[in-house]
C-alpha cells in the first residue's frame, strides 16, 4: 500500500490477533504504512470483562504500533452524520468517521461496516 493511512476496526485487531495474520499478507507495511485506530477501538479492546493478562499485553503491544486517534469536533460531526443516516451503532459511527476525516483504509470484518456505502470511507476485509 505504501504510505497509505490504514485504521483499524476492533474486530480486526481481534481477529489479527486471535489468528496471528500477518500484516504484510494484507500488503501493509507497519515501516511504510500510517497505522491508526480510533480511541473508541482502544476502549472497546481494554474494557473486555475479565481480560486476561497476557491478552492485555498482546493488545497494548499492537497499540503500540498504532496512532490513537481521539475524538475531536470534525470526528465529532462526522458521525453523528452517519449515525443519523444510517443504522450503525455510534462506536461504529465513530470509527467510520475517524477513518474518513482521515482518509484512512479502514480494515474490518464487520458487516454492517462492510456493506456500508458513504461518501469518502474505503474499507477491506481482513479475511
């Protein structure tokens, strides 16, 4: 992808987890690639009830690679736009709208993201 922004969905870093995928099998580079997430997806991963030590370590070490983006007020009006036009959840709505004031790829496997048409957002499965 070389230089592409690339955003990360919670069930992608799940699944890339779990599953041990390789980044580079999705052609991202993390040496050439802007890897990002939303502070959304950061609380979703780290407040799982009962999380187990060496999973809280996994998570924070592939954080580490990441940008956390917070929320700020072009995120802000973003989603409330889509959660408005559409029936994705306001945790999706904002890491939708993270990715497209960013002009991030968004990695997912969610459906409902999948299947999501909106003006700017680009999205690709990571199975």
């Amino acid at each position: 992808m070389n230089g592409t922004k690339v955003a990360f969905d919670t069930n992608a870093v799940i699944n890339l987890l779990d599953r041990q995928y390789d980044l580079s099998s999705l052609g991202i580079s993390v040496d050439e690639e802007q890897l990002l997430t939303s502070v959304i997806v950061r609380i979703e991963l780290l407040a799982k009830r009962n999380i187990l030590p060496d999973e809280e370590r996994d998570i924070l070490e592939f954080l580490d690679d990441l940008t956390v983006i917070p929320l700020n007020e072009p995120v802000e009006q973003k989603a409330i736009e889509i959660r408005r036009a559409t029936a994705l959840k306001l945790p999706d709505s904002i890491v939708v709208a993270t990715s497209i004031i960013l002009d991030a790829l968004l990695l997912t496997d969610d459906e409902h993201l999948l299947k999501l048409s909106w003006p700017g957002f680009r999205k690709q499965s990571i199975s």
